[in-house]
C-alpha cells in the first residue's frame, strides 16, 4: 500500500500504463505461442501471470465497470465506443468509478 493518497489523475496514469503493458503482455503470449515456446518458459509464465492478476482485478469490479475497463483501457478500443451504453456525461462518470474500483482492487 502506498503511503499517500493518488490523485485522480494519478490512477487515471496507473491504468493507462497497466493497460499498456497488459495488451503488450498479450501481444507477446500471442508471438510466444506462434513460435511454438513452451508454455513452461520462465518469460511466458511471467507474461501469462501478469494478464491473469489484471483479469482477477477487473472481474473484481461491477459489471458496469468491467465494460468500461475493457473498452476504454484493457482491450481494443473503438472511437466513441460507449454512445451505445451511456449518454457522454454519464460515461465519464462512470469512467471515473470504474478507475477508482480498479485501484480500490489492486489494493493501492
């Protein structure tokens, strides 16, 4: 646990570099597994536990949260996305408590 309070801003820094290195995780699996490198292979279990503890973390948070987290940061992402869920403002709202929930389950 950290000692000081995040800022919003701060968190909102936090997820967008988890996101990144969860999707380049991801990515690597991917290359990993078309190589044909073994599911045993000290980098692949470390690529596939990373995924997995951020899988955890999301599946931790409402359902409404969990879209958002995995359309706006943790999968691919398509422009304006959420029109078909929720009006702009209630969006990013509700973005707002989908960061908090996150940070909240990582135990930060």
């Amino acid at each position: 646990m950290l000692d000081k309070k995040l800022s919003y801003k701060d968190k909102s820094v936090l997820v967008t570099y988890l996101a990144k290195s969860y999707i380049n995780s991801v990515r690597r699996v991917e290359i990993m597994q078309f190589k044909g490198i073994s599911e045993k292979d000290t980098q692949y279990l470390g690529e596939i536990s990373s995924i997995n503890l951020i899988n955890a973390v999301i599946e931790q948070c409402s359902s409404t949260s969990q879209i958002i987290l995995r359309n706006e940061y943790f999968g691919k992402r398509e422009t304006k996305w959420f029109l078909e869920y929720f009006s702009k403002s209630n969006f990013y709202r509700l973005r707002k408590v989908a960061i908090e929930e996150f940070i909240d389950c990582l135990n930060i």
